[in-house]
C-alpha cells in the first residue's frame, strides 16, 4: 500500500487557481495526501477568491488574490499550479525563483521556447522537484498496462483518444484562444501515452492531422477545431494515431491501444462509471463518466501523493519534466497540420524541416 | 463531493484488532478521512503490537496489547472494532458504556441473543453512534442500483455471491470454528443486499443450502463447507438466491442481480480489476481483483468518512444496527438448512417454527 | 466444415406442428440442411393448415390436419415432432410403428412413467434413430464450454438460468395446463446442462425450489409460478442451482456458469443480439435478443444437420434418448417441492424417498 | 425470415476460383442458399481442381480448369467471381458478354480505369445483375448499425479497422504483388464503411497514410507495408480514419465506431468467437475468431441470398456497383500517399489534384 503516514514532516502546499481543478486539487490534497497540508491557494477572479474565503474558513487555508503575494508565505514549500495556459511558465518561474517546489499542469506552455527555458531553470535548480502533471500516468490502469507492455513483444502502433462530454455552456471555448488548440491542449496527453509506451527517447518523423466543426463555430476563428484525428510517425517505424473531440455526446471517453508484435492492450475501450448494467425494455446499458474528474480522480491523489513523496524523500520527480517540452513539440506540429493541411515533416534529429517549433 | 474539511472539530478514533482488515482501516483513516485522527490501536496478538509499534511509530498513535485499556484513553471519541467475530458484542459493549461511538465490523455476533442485547444497549444510549459495518452499502457500484431502483418496477428476486479466491494457506480456517460458518460470515452481505434492495422490512418465510467441501476438508468437523448455494423465501412472493465460496481460482468474485417486474440491475456480473484488456495468442483477458480490498477500499473509505460525520454532525448513522440482527438470523437459518438438510420455516412474524435462532 | 454436401441420398422428412416453433423447423430444414427434403407437415389446426396450404404452395410441400395421415407418407423416412408437449410421447411412438426415425422436442413427456416407455420402445427398435431434441447441446458456445472443461478441474457447481421475455399476450400460458410446469417445461434445459456439464451419470440426492407470481396470477390455479427458483444436490458433492422466468422486461437471457475446482466457465452472462453497442446521452447500451430463436437458431441447423446425418450415416445421435427421462424425474422433483414447500430427497440409486415421480 | 422456400425457379450458378474463399462460397451455396443451385465451379490450379474433382463427386458440380470453358455451359444463369484480383474484371466482362449475372468479389480491378470500364459496360446491360462483394453490409451488425444511425443525429467521424491475425506462413504475401497494397486489398471494406454511414455521395477531399513493416519486409520491394494507418478527409467536415493489420497476435480483429453530432454507435470494438468467458489463476478470457470467415459467415450466407433473389425477383442489386470504384479511388490514393510521404489531395468534384488515379 506504500507508507502515507504523515510524521513530523509535512510539505506545506499552496494551490495556484481556483477553476474547477484547482478546487479539485484542494480537495485531494486535503481528503487524500496525509503527508501535505494546504497552507494557501489563490485566484485572480474575485468570485473564486470570494467562494475560497466562505468555502474554506477555519480551515487554515489562506486565500490570495495575487499569486505573487501567495508565494512570499514563508511556510510555503511547494505550489500546485492550476492556472490558465498561458500563466503556467512564468508561475513556474517565479516560485523556482522563490525555492519552491513546483507541480505543474500540462501543458508547460504553448510556446515552445519558452517550455525549454522552464526546463533550463527548473534543471539549474537541481534541488526543486519540478514536475509535469501527465496525471494519466497515475492511473491504475495505464499503469497496469505499462508492466504487462513486455508481453505483447515490441510496441509499434498507439492509438489514443480524449474525447470530453459536450458542453453546451461552451464553457471551454473561453480559454480556447490561449490554450494552444485541440491538439496541445487536449492531445498532448495521448502524445505522452504513445511516448511512455512505445520509447521517451522516441524523435517524430511526420505529422499529419485534419479536423471538423460540429458544435462550435465559434472556434473557426480562433483557427480551432472541435473534433480532430491526427497521425504521428516516429522514426524507427513506430505510428501514433489520436482522435480528440469537445463533443461527445455520451461522456468523457479516453481510451488507449497499444499493439505490439506479439499482442495487443487495451485501456478502457467500452467508457464505464461503475459496476452496474441495467437491462430493461431498451435493452442492457451503463454508464459513463461526465468527465475527466470521475475516471481520473484517483489518479490526481497518487499523482499528488507521489509529488509530495518525491519532495520529502528527495527522491526524482515520477515525470520527467523534458516530456513536458516533446509533447508541445509534437502537439504544435498536428495543430500546425491541420492548419495548413500539410505533412509537418522532421529530420532523424526530430527537428522540423520547416523551421518552426522545433528546438 | 461533500465536505471533507476538517475545521477544529476532528474525532479521536481507535482501532481494536491488527490483522489485515485493521491495518487497513488505520490506513483509511489515516489517508482518507481528514475529520478523524487515529490515536490508537490495539491487539493481543504480540506480533501484531509489535509491528504496530515500529510502522506507526512517530505518527502519534499509541499501541496497546488490550482493547480494556486502550477505550480508557480520556482523549477518545470513538472505536472501530476489527477484531474476531466472537468479541464484537463484548467489546462494542464495553465502549457504550465508556460512552465510545462504535463501528462494528459485520457480524454483531454469531449468537443472535447476544446481537439483539447489543442493539438494546445501543438503543439505551442513543447520543451514541453504533452502526454495523455492512460496508457494501457504501460501495458506488451497490449505491447507484439503489437510486436506479425504481426503474425496474418492484423488485421481487435478488441473487448475490460472494465468492472468495482461494486461499492455500487455509488462513480463514483458523477462524472458521468462531464465525458462525459459511452463511453467517460470508452471506451476510449477500443477505443484507437483499433487503437493501427488496425491503429492509421483509421477513422469511423458509430457507435451505446445500453445501460442498473441495479444498478445506478440514472444515468438516467444524460442521462447515466450503462452498454453499442457499435460497431464502420471504413473505409477500420474493426470493434471494446465494452462492458463497472460499474457493475460487480466479479472484475476489462478488456480484449482484436484482430482477424487478419492469427489468434488472446487475452488479459486477464480471469482476475486472481495471480498465485493461490484453489480447495475445490466447484470446482476451482481464485481471480479477484477489481481494475485497480491491473492490471495496473505496467503499470502506466512503463508510469511515460518513460514520465520522454522523457523529461529527450529530446525524443518525447510514446504516440501522438492527439490521445486523435480522442478517444474523436468516445466516444462521441458512447454516442450520445446511446441516439439517431441512428446510428452516418461519411464520408470519419470522420467528422461526422450530423456535430456535430466532427472537 | 463438415461435408453437408447432398448426394443421390436425401432424408425425406416430415414436420409435425406448425406452431412457432413447427415452422421454424421448415425454414431450418429448407435452408440449412441440404441431406434433407421436407415432404410433408401437419397441424390440427385448422388456420395453420390454411396458412401452411398457402406458404408451401408449389415447394413439393404436402399439408396434412392429421398426423396420423401424414406418417402413412410412403416416402417418408423420418418426423420432426414439435407438437405439444402430451402428445410427444404418443406421436413418436406411432412413428416408431412406422419405422420411421424421430427428432421429439424436449421433454417427451411430462409422465415419467410414458416417457421411460418411449426410451424402452426405441431401444428394441436400434435400427431406427430417435433423438430427444435437447437443442442447446449444439450451441457453439455450450460447446466450446465443454471442450474447455478441462482447464477448470473438476467442475462441482453449475448456475443456469432460462429466463424468457414477458409476453404480456399470455401465449404461453395456454400450453401451462399440460406442459408439466415451470421447472419441467423451463428448466429441463438447465437441468441437462448441469448434467452435461458435470457428469452424466450424476444421481439426484435432493431438490427444493421456491417461486413467485408476478405478472401471471391465472398460473396459480394451475399449480404453476411465473418466476421459480431451485437447488438440486447430486450424490457427490455436486451441486446445480436455477432461475427460471417467464416475466423478464429485457428479452431473452439464458446464461450458464460452470464452477470448478481450478476456474470458472461462463456462456452468455450478458446476453446481446449482436457486435453493436450505442453511446448517447443514456450512457452505452446494447440490444438483447427477444426469444430463443434469436440465440438459438444457429444450434437449431446444427442440431438438424447431425441428426439427419446420423440417419444417413448410421451414427448414434448425438443425444442419448434416456437424457430426456432424467431431465423428467428431476424437473418433477423441483416442481413437487414448489407445490409442497419440502425438500425432496432421493436414496443413492436417485430414487425419490417418497416414492413418487421416479423409476 | 423472409422467403427462402425454392419453388420451379433456381438459379444455376457457378463459382469461380477454387482458393479458401471459392471453397467456401460452394459451401455457402449448397448449405444455405435453397433458391441457387451449384452447377459448375473452376480453378487453374491443378491442385484445386483435383481437390474439387474428388470432393464434389456424386454432386452434380462439374468442375473445369478453365474459367473460359466453365462460362459455356448452357445451362448456367450467373458467376461468384472469387479468383485473384487481377483477373476480376476480365472475368466480370466475359460473364456479362455471355449474359450471366455476376457477383465478383472486391476488388473489381486494382486499376481505376479497368474498373470503371467494368461499371460502364455492366450499365449497358441493364438486365444483368452485376455485384461488387462488399460482403460487410450484408453482417447482421453492421445492418443494425445502419438502422440505429438516426439515433446519432448527423455521422462525421467514421473508425475503422481490418485487423488480420499474423499468419507466419506468409500466404497472402504471395498475392501481395497483385493486390493493390494493404489499403486497396485490406481497407477497401473500411473506406466502404465509411460511405456507407456517413454518405455514399462524399467526394474526398485529402488521404494521408504512413505504415511499417513488422513481420514481413519481404512486402518492402513489393513497395506495401503489414501494418498501415491513414486518414481520409471528405468534403463537407466528415473524416475517416483507418488501421489495417497483417500481423495481430490474437486474431481477426475487424470492428467500426461511427461517431454523429449526438451519439456513437460501435460495432465489435472487442471481438469474441462465441459467448464464452472462462475464469481462472490467469484472469477472465474470452476466445477471438482466427479469420474473417467466423465472424462473416452469416454474411456471405446473407449476401448469396440476397443476390440470388435479386436475380430471382428482379430487383436492383443490394450494393450498388460504382461504389466498387469509389472504393479504389481513395484505397489507390491512400497507398500512393503512403509512398510518397505526401498528402493526395481532391478537388471538390473528387478529382485528384495530382492527376493520377481519378476519373
């Protein structure tokens, strides 16, 4: 069951964000990671900070409008950053610059150069635990299929898909202009799944991705999609191939296969809540999950867990955080594709023929 | 997700017993329930006191070697008793009257005088919580047929099993002798869900098992099986089927159908551990969990938790502790049927025709 | 494959009934079973006769309204009788006379006494093939569960079920009154199929069965239940338990498990009629087929083909004709507890105690 | 049921090509299609037809070593083309010159031309019926598929996949030269899919593939790969996308998703032989069927039927023949891009930009 007891130390934790992951990692921190105690969070939206204030009194947990002033706390160790896009570099930044330990979400940012500079500094600071948060590979059952990987012999063809519930609210299409489009924002987590399967050390060889507008027109502007299909090719003859949609009409269905020489896995290909079928006039149907929350909620409490370990253990960080920077490379050159409707080409050094994104 | 947020009020909790199910409740309670604080343990197993002493060590939980002492503890709010079946009833005694909140490991007692005794006692002392710990009833899978009840009409047959791996190292065995045999210590839950589901007021009327013994002869002087198939009748045209086994080669096999007069809910009709399947040159498989703990850690979690806010929050408990005895009653008149080879009758009121085992 | 290649030597073969099932069998035999050439069908009917005079209209087809007349057929060679259950015994006794080979649907006869004199008669005529039409001992799937019995040890429990849509029109119900009842009529297939599991030879040692009334209250001045449930104990430590149901919402759900002492088998714990399953805002669903045909119809040719091949190629038919009559004395047993509320106990040979119903 | 009695009119066929498939077809034709009669089959393969002489003897079925020879026999109505893909369309024109019907097994022609050349002249003789074998929209699930596809509002993600089990003897390499490459022989039935759920009247608009040779570089000289992944856009915002395999571990492994504006519907996402799982120390498993004809013989039965009606009765062919040549369009221009590393692109009458391979 691996040791969670909390003894004398314990890494005080602040939550970046207020969003509904951010109060998502409070919970977690709070239900589930005895070995941490959330001293802080913040958020720049005044009803989020006013919601924290009512929602978390007596608790001890501060609450910030500012993440500059957050992180001056001195009892601070560590931060969960939780924001937008488009703040996660600099956030990172500035708490390496403040001595403190960083979880990150993915994406680091949608820039590529700015997502290496993230990874210069976290690696001149040797002593932080800087981390991507690829929280799929906490899941069981990802993880599962990472131990059983050498019984299917080589691994040369991953498809993935992360395809969400639609939301009429259009709630997501806000952040859509910063977050980097369908295929860093969404993608990118599929694009580390076909990497921890089939090689990290693996370097792209072509991209090639199309995509529709269903639901939200909206997102033309924005030189968005809601639904796109993308293939990958790495060198060595490896082939990753990837379905993400906003649109789902049934629940968040994020399935993984990965087919080896001698076998193949699969990762939850038939979406289900629970345990219970119901057979009835219309025949014999489940559930399926709303969202990411309900299939990946154990994985963000081992994900914290495990951060919180690696920091009062001294131990490595679970996640490399340079996959963090592949997976914008690989992410930028299928939303490049699908804009200009042209392979994205990369030399045997994975470095793009076009010139663009790449290191 | 309902508050978990400990604010200045958390309950001071015991564990009585150190075996598998103990430890594991220690560590629930440690990592998954932020309004409790395990201050103590006890066992009178010395192996067991001395492992508690090393692994718990620094975490501010005190070990004793007897339960009497440990429920003196001034700073003690409440006690989860997991030890042998045959001290239930003593020991959950003992904390009401040290004016202790309980929760008892399932069965109250084998000897059903003394599970009613412990009933009124409870309902003597009613600012105390003491609740059976059916901890089924707090899975998500067994909580969302409930709520889906109603859609399949009146439901008038329940089948359940409860099928264990086998075990090689005999283990349960030593425990065989005090708990009750097959029906009473494993049925239970089975029995339970039955009413869960088709009535909590439902009386029998008559029940008969059949029984086998596979792999634990050994048994067979202890006037147990096995494996055991029983059917009980109840009043008003409803019917439970069972099936309990020790002796299962693939897993933890636990399942549940109830068949309504409008459809069927099914629960875990397939037992799989996760979300993965692996196809190779002998078709598809899954992997099956090897224990309750597997299936169930989530519900034991959910079970602490709401235990503590029932006495936190001064709310009645989530589940009755006179169903603990009505379980008891139809396990042991399974238990009897299979030594018999009779059927066991009950009249109207479900007191039993030959006047034993019921009150 | 099977060569099922017609040569110069055809079966001539005739129908008996022209029920649901009767015509059933004309479609089987026309369609699927080239060595065989359906010359003739009756009824008593007299708007199956119409309708029979109108669909087999220049097919070569002779219709008859009398079965007597039909077995007078000078170019017949053998009878499929799919009549009603009380004149199994004597039709295929007067084909017999005929010398002609027989197919009888399940049971020969609700008599014990009538169907072991049909068992008696075949055997002094071993030229002729007479088969009790067991059909889903040629379901490829019951098949392919025997062949892997192997890998599961000794097998020691099976749970079958045969449970039937609610037909709201009643149909079935004017066959109940000479039909034998639910566990004869029903459950004989789940009864054989414990026993071609387990061993054929295994002898009764005791049997108990409860039921319910749910939709078909007018069963119960025919001494019948709509819903029934029961346990059979074998003479050895074997054990077979079933649900039968006349009232399911979902359609047709017959499923079996095998329990052995190192696995399990399972056929058809969640019945489906095809590969298709549809996500949508319910969840995810799947069809289930309405009636035995949709399961069944595949075994049905097979079952045909084997027989007409065992005539042609005088082979023993693939279905000992004693199955049929200990199918009879154990599906008796479970109806005379329902009626009783006893346990019936039979003596080592499989002889009822009470002296009824068995030989 | 539909009718399938044979009445005064049968239809003489004859079937083409003696390989596994052609053997198959005769045994489809004699065991389930009443209302065609087989009067002659063919084969250059010395071999084959001393196989057929021998085991069709006593039949009636005259065998020929020449297709030229075979089609003069006076008495024969109509052809089952099933020989290598080279010669389908030679053969399809001289049957329709000698006023036979044709069902000729797809590919018509690995040449776009040719194949068109087939349309026009079968369209000239409009009292022939000439059939592409697009064998799949005859399978009981893709139909239900089909009629279910209102529930899902508008489809505009099609997945598919012809997934073969490794066969190391490498017999269809052998083939491999005349075949067309992987998506023109194995995706055919794919991209037909594809049409046939999201509109036969779709023009594509771009095809991108990429693939890798994993068992069988021996394909490499021969300019194809053993495993292909490639994705189609059409005009109008619908996409497909496509995995073909030679080299699956576990089996045939064929299944479709269709994904609309409001729903999914899946067909065989897991493929299964029969409705059999068995338990054991390994985990739960379930057999998968070794080749396309366990899991489309119902289908080929299905497709003969109605073939052989629409010949009977006069009705149009149940698959239209011009979609035979759709279907080679975009598998031609799947595997030219999998040459070329380039994306082929169409114009918005479906023409390709390049110039190759379009009408």
């Amino acid at each position: 069951m691996g040791s969670i007891l909390p003894t004398d130390q314990v890494l005080n934790i602040a939550v970046a964000g207020l969003g509904r992951m951010g109060k998502r990692h409070v919970h977690t921190l709070v239900g589930r990671v005895p070995r941490a105690k959330v001293v802080a969070v913040c958020s720049t939206w005044d009803n989020e900070v006013e919601w924290a204030q009512e929602a978390y009194q007596g608790t001890g947990i501060q609450v910030f409008n500012s993440y500059e002033d957050m992180i001056q706390l001195p009892s601070l160790n560590a931060v969960w950053i939780s924001t937008s896009t488009d703040v996660h570099a600099s956030q990172t930044l500035a708490a390496i610059n403040k001595g403190l330990h960083v979880l990150c979400e993915k994406p680091l940012s949608t820039d590529l150069t700015e997502a290496q500079h993230v990874v210069d500094v976290a690696n001149a600071h040797p002593h932080l635990k800087v981390m991507a948060g690829y929280s799929r590979r906490f899941d069981a059952s990802y993880r599962a299929a990472k131990e059983q990987l050498a019984g299917i012999g080589a691994p040369f063809v991953v498809r993935s898909q992360t395809c969400d519930l639609l939301d009429d609210t259009g709630f997501f299409v806000r952040y859509a202009a910063r977050n980097g489009g369908i295929f860093v924002d969404c993608c990118i987590h599929d694009i580390d799944l076909s990497l921890f399967y089939m090689g990290e050390h693996l370097l792209p060889k072509s991209a090639f991705a199309v995509g529709s507008l269903q639901h939200h027109p909206e997102l033309g502007p924005l030189q968005d999609v809601d639904n796109g299909v993308g293939i990958v090719e790495f060198w060595g003859g490896k082939i990753a191939y990837f379905y993400c949609s906003r649109t789902q009409a049934h629940g968040h269905d994020v399935c993984t296969e990965i087919t080896g020489t001698h076998g193949k896995i699969m990762v939850n290909l038939i979406p289900r809540t629970n345990h219970v079928q119901v057979a009835g006039a219309n025949g014999i149907s489940h559930a399926v999950p709303e969202e990411y929350w309900q299939r990946f909620e154990d994985a963000f409490a081992t994900e914290a867990n495990e951060f919180v370990a690696s920091v009062l253990d001294d131990e490595p960080v679970p996640v490399k955080l340079e996959l963090g920077v592949k997976g914008i490379i690989i992410g930028r050159a299928l939303q490049d594709s699908l804009l200009s409707g042209e392979v994205v080409k990369f030399n045997e050094k994975g470095q793009r023929l076009d010139g663009k994104n790449s290191l």
